[in-house]
C-alpha cells in the first residue's frame, strides 16, 4: 500500500483522519515555490557550514542544519503554516496545548545508504506511550522532488499501530515520493527512516515537527534563537517556541511568571493552564 495524497485545499480533519488510520499521508503542493526560493537562499550559506553526521543514524553524508527560526526569517511561514497547526492541533488534542519540537533541513547526499527505521518518539529515552496516545505531529517540506531514487523518506504505513520496538527492513516500507513543495506529514508513532540516495544530486528535506508541550524540545530553540531575534518574532510564534507554559504550570519563570515576559514584558497572561 502507498502512502495517501491530499491535495493543498484539504481540511485539517483530513489530514488527520488520514495519519491516525495509516499514521502519515503527504499533502501536495502546499508550500508556493518563490517561498521555497527564499528558504534556500537563506539556508544554503548554513548548509554549507554544517559537517556531516557522526554515525549511521544522522547519516555520515548527511547534513542537518537547525536553528531554522533564527537562520531562515522564510521558513516562519512553514513553522506557522495554518493547516499544519490546525492538524496538529487535532491530532494532539489530547494535550493541553503543543510546541515546535525541532526544525531542521536535512541534506541528504549523493551514495548516502538508507537511514535505519525508526520511531520520532523513540528520543524520549524510548518510554512506551500507551497505544494511541500520540505524543508528536512531524512534517518534512520538500525542498527537491523527493523520489525513490534520491533518497525520499520511507514509510511503514499503518505502523503507528504496530508493537514498539520493532525493526522493519526496507522492503518494508514506500518511498513518499512527492514533488518540491508537498509535505509528508507523519507521527511520532509510524516506523520511517531517510531513504538511501542513489541519484546524484543531494536530497533536501526540512523536518518540523510538533509535540505535546509536556515533553521536552528535540531542538533547544531558547538556546538556538538569540533573545534579540525572539524579541522580534510575533507572539503566536514566540509561544510556540516554547515561551508558554507547557499544560498548567510547566516552564514558569521565578514568581510563576508566564514565559512570554522574558522577551515580551506585558504581555503575560495570568494564572495557569491559560495557554
Ligand atoms: O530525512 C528523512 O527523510 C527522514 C529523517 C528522519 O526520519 C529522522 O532524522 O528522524
Ligand atoms: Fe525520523
């Protein structure tokens, strides 16, 4: 079975209906290609700095650059992109509220063998979430045409339902093939892995990915975004970054002070679980 394509005036209901069945669908044509333009203008002078991974799993042709709040003022508008906040929303309604877990362009080079296949969640130290309870929304944006051949992601469908802890091969799984511009939207509980790049050209892919705001960051963005470019960014971006209580009181500052106030004083709501 193929992973299923929604077109980009799709619902957020959709959407996900479609990863809690096969727990990721790829909606297409999503991101207008000048907008694509100018995250690359921005990010290629990064990836080009950026050494490759040190082992199998970050893969040692491949390089991730993050930081992309700060690097790239562009790829806000993927971080906000409405039906991908919707959905997430949905999809982690079991939460009180969610945050940006990670953004990250992830190059991945000519000859580069396949990733190993993996859950998202597996970096929260491998815990067992109950069955069902989702923990991440994840999106990679295609930069370049995605192709079995280049190295497209691949997916387990339905595995978001299987046992924790199994290995899968390849041959397992389907390659999201997707034009630049689409978006493979997929959670933190389906088996999936980079795709071994065969072609010649290199594979560019950014992951933003989502979770419940009672976990931690993958990506420290308080450490990542310098204080003075926070203090520029709007606030809707800024409490998803994290400047906002995680559920009813994580992540205060000293007298149960909401987080906003460290880079907009005045803008505090009061009391908890108001996020
Ligand atoms: O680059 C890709 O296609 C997937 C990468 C991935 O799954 C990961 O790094 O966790
Ligand atoms: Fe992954």
């Amino acid at each position: 079975m193929g992973l299923r394509h929604l077109s980009a005036d799709t619902d957020a209901d959709r959407v996900a209906g479609a990863l809690a069945e096969d727990g990721a669908v790829i909606v297409d044509g999503l991101a207008p290609p000048d907008l694509l333009d100018r995250i690359a203008a921005e990010l290629d002078p990064h990836l080009a700095l950026t050494p490759t991974g040190p082992d199998d799993f970050s893969g040692r042709n491949t390089r991730r650059t993050g930081a992309l709040i700060a690097r790239s003022p562009s790829s806000r508008q993927l971080v906000m992109d409405p039906l991908i906040l919707s959905t997430t929303g949905r999809f982690l309604s079991q939460a009180t509220n969610f945050q940006l877990h990670l953004t990250q362009a992830i190059a991945i080079g000519p000859g580069s063998p396949a990733q190993p296949i993996h859950r998202d969640q597996w970096a929260f130290d491998f815990f067992p979430f109950p069955a069902g309870y989702e923990v991440q929304c994840n999106t990679i944006w295609a930069m370049t045409d995605f192709t079995e051949e280049n190295g497209a992601t691949r997916v387990v469908p339905g595995s978001n339902k299987a046992a924790d802890k199994l290995r899968f091969e390849q041959s397992d799984s389907v390659a999201a093939e997707m034009e630049r511009g689409s978006v493979l939207v997929y959670s933190g509980s389906v088996y999936h892995g980079g795709g071994a790049n065969q072609s010649d050209q290199t594979r560019i892919g950014l992951n933003i990915t989502y979770n419940v705001a009672w976990l931690r960051q993958e990506e420290n963005r308080y450490l990542s975004v310098p204080r003075e470019v926070a203090a520029t960014l709007p606030v809707e971006l800024l409490r998803l970054m994290g400047y906002a209580r995680g559920a009813y009181a994580l992540g205060y500052i000293d007298d149960l002070r909401d987080p906003i106030e460290a880079v907009r004083p005045g803008l505090s709501r009061p009391g908890f679980g108001d996020n």
